[in-house]
C-alpha cells in the first residue's frame, strides 16, 4: 500500500509546527508513506489539484488536512470534486451543538463543519463531536479528511485513522511514534546535555514515569520528589510553580517539573478538564495550560498532557542550550528568585526596625554606642585605647608626614 498526504491551508514555511508535525507523519507512516514528495502543502484546494490528480494514479490512500478556518469548505469542495455523498450526522449535530461556544454555533457551515460526513463512510470523530473527519472508498482508492490542528489531528490519528489503516486497508502501523514522540526528543536533549529532571510527586507523576519508560535510559534522568505540599487554597497554577522549583532545589538538579491533577468547573463531569504543567530552570518557571476535549477520558487527558510536558521541556532545555529561540506560550512566569528576593527583604525590614528601636531607647536613656562598647565589648573598647596610645607614642616627624600626604590628597580631590 502506497499513501499520500497532502495539507490545505498553509505552506511548509507558515505552517505552525510544521517542522514538528511534518517529521511526526513521517514516522507514524513511514512504512506506507510515499518516498518521494510522500507530503506536500498547498494553500489552496485549487493549487492542489495537478497533485491531486497524479496522488490518485500513484496512491492508494490519500490523507488530507485542512486547517480549521477552512475545514467546513474544504470539506464540501472535496466530496463535490470526487462524486461523494456528504450529509450531516444527527447524532455528532446534537453532540456539537452540546460542547461548541454560542459564537462558533452561530457560523452558517456549523453542521457541514462538525457533522458533515460521507454516506456509506466511516467517521473519525473525538467525544466533542467538532471537527469530524471521515474515510471513504472512490474506486480503488481511500480518502481520508482530518483537521490540522496538532492536538486533534494526533488523538484523532491514534484513535482512529491508524486502527482503521490496519484493519482495513492491511496495514501494520504502530501508533508508538505518535505518541511517544516527544518522550524520544526529551530523551535526546537531556542525554545530549547530560541533566537529570525532578519530577514532584503528584498524582499524574506517577503516569508520567510510566509514559517516559517507554524511552531508553529517559526513566532514569527523571527523578521523582514523593513528599509535596498540599495546594490548600492556592491556585493550581501557582501550585505547580511552587512544586517545580521545590523539586529542582530538593534533588539538586537544573530543571524542575510538576503536573496538576484535572480540574473541571460546574457540575459536569464530562466537560472540558484543565491541567498545569510547569518547568523550572535556573532562571525563571514557566507555566502552561492544556485543556482537554469535551467528554474526553481523564487517563486519555493525563496521557496527552505527559506528552505535552515532555515537550514543553525539551524547549527549554534546547532554548537553555541555544539551540533554539524559546517562545513557548504561558500563562505565567515566575522566576525562581522570586522567594530569595522576598526573604532578602524580610530580613532588611527586621535590620531597620531593630536599628530604629535601638536608636529610640538609646536617646530615650541618654545611651550612646561608647556606653554600650564599654558595657558589653569590653575587648574591642580595650583595643582600641591600646591603638590611641600606641599611636600617640610615634615620632612627631613622622605624623607630620601623614598629615602633610593627607592634606595633598583632599587638596587634589577638591581640585578634580
């Protein structure tokens, strides 16, 4: 089986990610893929039609993706284009209309969007019902449509697309480079810079060391904090900031991680979930949010998000190394130095005020520091009249020098 994918929507030099998702694709289906020209870009579906056409005559399976703006017209020229039946799903309409926003609802190609699929098709669709895909058969050939958002494209490519390929269409794909992709980059940049992580032993950790097992030697770098703190009432994600830097500072080690529990607001269980992944470095912490699809499991969710963390991590230590430019999204930065700075300032606050009361009772009691010497540092006092009368003892030519240097020296200081 030969297959083809071609991406609608952007070219290879705008395409975010593109690097990234490009090399993912390759790996996923790389014993199928098309050695030569196996993924292409174009803006348009028009500009892609001559490679359209010659995919159809050198391919078995054509996978497209569409970029989310476009999908809804992408959708309908391309079934219009290929003679195939398009018609809305009732069932994916009633469950999209449940989990989209009231604006995207109000779009005029909504239930082509989200629902739109081919008749005697199969439907690749997530538990939010948004942004269906399908496979159908024109001849001899499949046809594949998918979104081109990264984090869809990869659930929908794993729980779908790769199982479907395999049973069939005789494939034997495995869907181990999709999803450990970024446990392989993590491994090679800390084995590259030769640091260990600390992982703060969260709930979700313990998944985490799971899903880093799955690379070489990468289990061993992550070293895993057992006692944390309780959040209480704090934010989850300044929870996760203070549980990174603790965990760097407890093992020794340059970078710190952590990994919030799923938290969901109101009263359904099922609605869309929030983790916090954090990274500490030497220098500052920086904080990510990661949302999971609408009715999407919370093993699925925390399975994605290690991924997510695995990334995330590697940017930095690739930005730490200068390898890269870091412009990673948060939501928060915090640096590390923050907590020292605020000690500092404890400490000044607690200096001045002891001077200030000192200086109140010294006046109040008529006290002075040469009162106080003599009192308590009957020592130093006594050293320091042994100097006095040591000094008075010298020669008077010889104090006359200093005096007479000294006063040079304020005369050229004034002078300058």
């Amino acid at each position: 089986m030969k297959a083809k994918i071609i991406i609608l929507g952007k070219v290879r030099t705008e395409a975010e990610g593109s690097d990234t998702f490009e090399e993912i694709l390759k790996k996923t289906f790389d014993p199928v893929l098309m050695q030569e020209n196996g993924i292409e870009y174009f803006s348009t579906l028009k500009e892609a039609t001559a490679a359209i056409g010659k995919a159809f005559s050198d391919s078995d399976t054509i996978m497209f993706f569409s970029v989310l703006s476009k999908y809804a017209e992408t959708k309908e020229i391309l079934c219009k284009a290929l003679g195939l039946q398009l018609t809305v799903d009732e069932r994916l309409l009633a469950g999209a209309l449940k989990t989209a926003s009231e604006k995207e609802q109000e779009s005029l190609d909504f239930n082509v969007c989200h629902a739109g699929v081919v008749s005697g098709g199969d439907i690749f669709a997530l538990s939010d019902c948004l942004y269906s895909g399908f496979a159908a058969k024109r001849g001899r050939q499949t046809v594949m449509l998918l979104p081109l958002e990264e984090s869809r494209a990869y659930a929908v490519l794993g729980n779908f697309v790769i199982p479907y390929m395999n049973e069939k269409l005789s494939s034997s794909l495995s869907a181990a480079p999709l999803q450990y992709y970024y446990a392989e980059k993590l491994s090679a940049a800390s084995a590259r810079e030769k640091v260990k992580i600390a992982i703060a032993g969260t709930k979700p950790a313990v998944v985490f060391k799971k899903y880093v097992a799955s690379s070489e030697g990468l289990s061993d770098r992550i070293l895993l904090v057992n006692k944390t703190e309780n959040r209480g009432s704090m934010p989850p994600n300044e929870y996760v900031v203070n549980l990174s830097i603790t965990a760097a500072e407890l093992m020794g080690v340059p970078y710190g991680i952590a990994m919030s529990n799923a938290y969901y607001s109101g009263d359904d269980a099922n609605g869309v979930k929030t983790v916090y992944i954090a990274v500490t470095n030497e220098v500052e912490t920086t904080v990510r949010e990661i949302s999971s699809f609408y009715g999407e499991s919370t093993g699925e969710f925390i399975f994605r998000c290690c991924s997510e963390q695995c990334k995330l991590l590697t940017e930095i230590i690739d930005a730490d190394a200068g390898l890269i430019k870091k412009e990673s999204p948060v939501i928060d930065k915090q640096k590390s130095g923050d907590k020292y700075k605020a000690l500092i300032a404890v400490l000044v606050a607690v200096i001045l005020f002891v001077c200030a009361a000192g200086g109140y009772y010294f006046r109040a009691h008529s006290y002075s520091l040469k009162n106080w010497a003599q009192s308590y540092l009957p020592f130093l006092y006594s050293e320091q009249e042994e100097t006095k009368s040591s000094e008075q003892t010298f020669p008077s030519g010889t104090s006359n020098e200093r005096t007479s240097d000294n006063s040079e020296r304020s005369d050229a200081d004034e002078s300058n």
